[in-house]
C-alpha cells in the first residue's frame, strides 16, 4: 500500500530527518508512528499526504508515486482545522463540495468519482452519528467541544471514503477521558473498515492502543526503521495489564537509544 | 462573540434621538435649531422633490466608492496576506499611508484627475480602499496553516482554496471594514460635495440652504445625509449578520 523507498528529507542543507530510509506499510495495516518532538513523525505524514516533497528518494501509494495530496488519502490534523464560518454539516460537506467544484478530474478528486446528491447525504449522516454528533450538524466549531470538533474533522475526512487515512496528533489536545473514548472509536472504526492507517502520536500509551504495528522515530537522522509489530492494539481498557506496560516500556527503551548508537542492522 | 442590535434598540435609539432634538430645541429656540415637528414633514416633503436627487447623487457616489474600493482592495488585500515576503516590503509603506487623512489629498486629486464626479468618488475611494486592504490582509494571514493544509488534503488547489477558504474569511472582514470607513466616506463626501458640482447633499446645505440661512431646508439635507450614512450602515450590517451568522452564536 504505501512504499517508503530510499527517502531523503531535511529542512535546509544541514538538517537530516531521513536519510536512505525505507519501509512498507501492508494495504489493511494499522500503524502508529512514535518519537520525541522535532524527530520528523510530522515530517513523515506530510511526505506520505504529498504535503511536503522528498529531497531524494520517492513514496509510492499503490505503486503510485506522490508528488502531490493523493484525492483518497484522508488527512486528519491535531488542529482540527474546520472552517470557523461554516456549520458541522457544512464543514463535512467541504471535501465533497470541492470534488464537485473540479469535477472527477483525478489530480483534486478521484477520476472515477460518482456524484449523487442522495449517496453522499447518507453518507455525511451515517458518519456524523456513527461519530455521535448527529445532533450536532447545525452548529458552529466554536459552540463544540474539543472532542466533537475532532469527531466533525474525521466525520469530513471519512465522508470521502478515503482508502488511506493518515491522522497527525488527531487527539493529544484532548482531555484523557475524551481522548481514550476517541481511541475507543477509531480502533472500531480499523475492525470494521479494515482500512490502511497511520497515526503519527508522541503519547506511548495511544501508539500501543492504536497501532498493530509501531513505527519508533528519534531526533537524530533516521536511516533504519524500528517497527515493533504489537498484538496489544485495541487493549483499550487493559492499560494496567504487565503485558501493555511491558510493551510500553519496551518502546520507551527504543526511544532512549537514538543518540548512543546506530541501530542494529536489520538490512 | 459580538452583539446584535436589535429592531427594539434601533426603535428606542431612534424614539430619544427626536425627544432630545425637541427637547433642545425648545430649550435654544432660537431659528438655528427648529423642532423635528416642523423639519421632519418638510424632509418627507422635499425628498420626492430636488432634495431627493442630492440624496440620489451623494448615494451613487458612495455607493461607486464602495465599489471601486473593494474592487481593488480586496484581492491586493488576499495576495499581501498569502505572500510574507512582499507583504513584508509594502507594509511600511501601508503603515505610513494608513493613518494619514486622506481628505488633505482633495487639491492634489481635483488637479490630477480633473474636476469630475470621478475624481469625488475618487477621493472616497482611497480611504476605503486602505481600511479594507489592512483588514483583509490581516485576515488572510491570519488563517492557520493546518486550516489550509487540511483544506488541500480535501483536494483544493488554489481555485477551491479561493473559493472556499479566503473568500469566506475575508468577507466578514471586508463588511465590517465597510461599515466602519461610511461614516468617514459620507463626511469626505459632505466636504467634496461643497465646491465644483450643483447636486449632492454637501453643496444642498452649504451653498443652497446654509448661506441663504433656510435653516429648516438646511436641516432636511443634514437629516437626508445623517439618513445616508445610517441606512448603509444598517445595510452593510444586515448583510454582515447574514454571512458572519459564526461570529453572532451563543
């Protein structure tokens, strides 16, 4: 599904995030993406959305090369970044709307894009009250909670039935209650959609409830991956469990070696 | 969140501007200020006679300097906002404009474009223009670049991006730069209106009813222009309540 190959990235010359750094993410994988601030898990996303360009190397999306935002990959930001003046229906209805503005061209939209008012209705109610804020759909950002502004930002991403979701920080400005309830969902929302993800997090606990597989990053110049592959995803509620505080300081050790060492060769 | 005026307040604004005017009238009476009683009838009167085209030629003026002020300053506003690097050479120069009355240019504006309607609605022109390009400028670099970059992982290139995202946030800033530069606009115009033209509202007080002391005929074209300035007001706010609805919720 998505294919990381040989990529190459750095803010100014001598900034190093990634160098020759490769992995692949299976089509149906969850992944979470871990590491200190200013490691480049950010940085990584943006490539993946087509955000940001590599400076060497390429990624590949179903064999596709990224140069630019990929129509069915769906983007979810730590700032919600819902449009203040518009209403949560509308906010959902965005994507939607600019598809239509372009036209199944393939470049903003997908090229075999079908436009039926009805469909797409259903589709925005069915996730705005699979996402619980069904009642919500005539207000504005600024009259939600923090919690339900994140819900309406999938709610519109997911609209688009994207086959890729990428998700930066979507929950590390909420409240713990709120934020596990959310994780609660999104991991239902991976059993029932089976759909590829990453979500790139800095708290241990979510990359372990998220990710079927973690992907460690550190500050210094990323060349090889740390995956840890992880049975424990969807342990929502099994946070005090040995298991899940074993694994959890096992990612905790493995965001401690970066500066010490290369890691062990895995090539 | 902002506060709506409601027709309520508006009526009761309206009910004690007209008792104080009566009040002070009976208290001066004297001819230079005559009781509404006798210069609101005369206003209904007049203004279906020449007193309603003054009206009509200051209307058009402000209404044409509206029109050309966001014409031009609503997209140099959107670009400047987008664009740091040049936005950081011309906002001095903007700074320095900006507080500088523009009213003082009148001389320099009838010599170089000639004495015309234009060069009236000229002049107006330019104070809008810098209010609104300072107010959409700021709005525009004021949106968040998650905002934008989310947006674009929706698929918008730069047209949805216009269309969806700068124009909808510069709008509400455009009005309200609007309705705060009238009242200035219709006092340029009164000032502009008393020399070189025989219709508008500034040159029906001044020359027409000031200086033959018709006072209560000068007094129907203070409440004709006192009337302008209210009704754009109100105009350009009604439209505001319905494109800003965000900025008004509870």
């Amino acid at each position: 599904m998505i294919e990381v190959q040989n990529l190459y990235f750095g803010y100014g010359e001598a900034s190093c995030l990634f160098a020759d750094f490769s992995f692949t993410v299976e089509k149906g994988e969850a992944w979470t993406v871990i590491g200190p601030s200013g490691c480049g898990k950010t940085t990584l996303l943006y490539l993946i959305a087509g955000l940001n360009k590599p400076t060497g190397g390429e990624i590949r999306i179903n064999s596709e090369k990224i140069t630019r935002p990929r129509p069915s990959t769906g983007l979810v930001l730590q700032d919600h970044g819902l449009l203040p003046w518009a209403t949560v229906l509308d906010n959902t209805r965005l994507g939607l709307k600019i598809r239509k503005f372009y036209g199944p061209d393939g470049k903003h939209s997908p090229a075999d894009m079908q436009m039926d008012e009805k469909k797409n209705k259903e589709r925005i109610d069915y996730w705005l009250n699979w996402l619980g804020i069904g009642r919500l759909q005539n207000m504005y950002p600024a009259q939600l909670s923090r919690g339900q502004r994140q819900r309406a930002a999938i709610a519109r991403t997911l609209v688009l039935e994207p086959d890729l979701l990428l998700m930066d920080e979507p929950f590390s400005a909420l409240d713990a209650p709120i934020r596990e309830e959310l994780q609660k969902v999104m991991f239902q929302f991976h059993q029932q959609s089976k759909m590829t993800s990453l979500i790139v997090t800095h708290d241990i606990e979510e990359a372990v409830v998220l990710g079927e597989k973690i992907l460690v990053l550190d500050n210094c110049c990323n060349r090889f991956p740390k995956i840890v592959p992880n049975d424990l995803s969807g342990a929502v509620g099994k946070r005090s469990d040995p298991d899940f505080i074993m694994k959890c300081s096992q990612i905790r050790e493995l965001l401690a070696v970066c500066a010490n060492s290369p890691p062990l060769k895995e090539h | 969140m902002k506060k709506k005026a409601t027709f309520l307040s508006t009526l009761s604004g309206t009910i004690m501007f007209f008792g104080l005017w009566q009040l002070a009238a009976l208290a001066v009476n004297r001819p230079i200020l005559p009781s509404p009683v006798v210069v609101v009838p005369l206003f209904l009167n007049n203004m279906t006679a020449e007193l309603g085209l003054h009206f009509l030629a200051s209307f058009t003026r402000v209404l044409a300097a509206i029109f050309v002020a966001t014409v031009f300053a609503a997209p140099l506003g959107l670009a400047l906002g987008q664009m740091p690097r040049i936005d950081s050479i011309a906002s001095p120069l903007i700074a320095i404009i900006y507080p500088i009355p523009k009213i003082i240019f009148l001389p320099v504006i009838y010599v170089v474009i000639g004495i015309s309607d234009f060069s009236k609605v000229m002049l107006i022109a330019i104070i809008i223009f810098f209010q609104i390009l300072v107010v959409v400028r700021d709005e525009a670099s004021n949106l968040k670049k998650e905002l934008i970059l989310s947006v674009k992982s929706l698929g918008a290139g730069r047209r949805a991006l216009f269309r969806y995202v700068y124009l909808p946030a510069s709008l509400p800033g455009v009005l309200t730069a609007l309705r705060v530069s009238v009242g200035t606009a219709v006092a340029v115009l009164f000032i502009a209106e008393q020399s070189l033209t025989t219709w508008g509202l500034g040159y029906y007080i001044v020359i027409e009813t000031y200086q033959v002391l018709m006072y209560p005929e000068m007094y129907t074209g203070i409440m004709g222009m006192g009337l302008l300035g209210m009704l754009l007001y109100f105009a350009i706010y009604a439209i505001e309540l319905k494109v800003s609805k965000h900025m008004y919720v509870e």
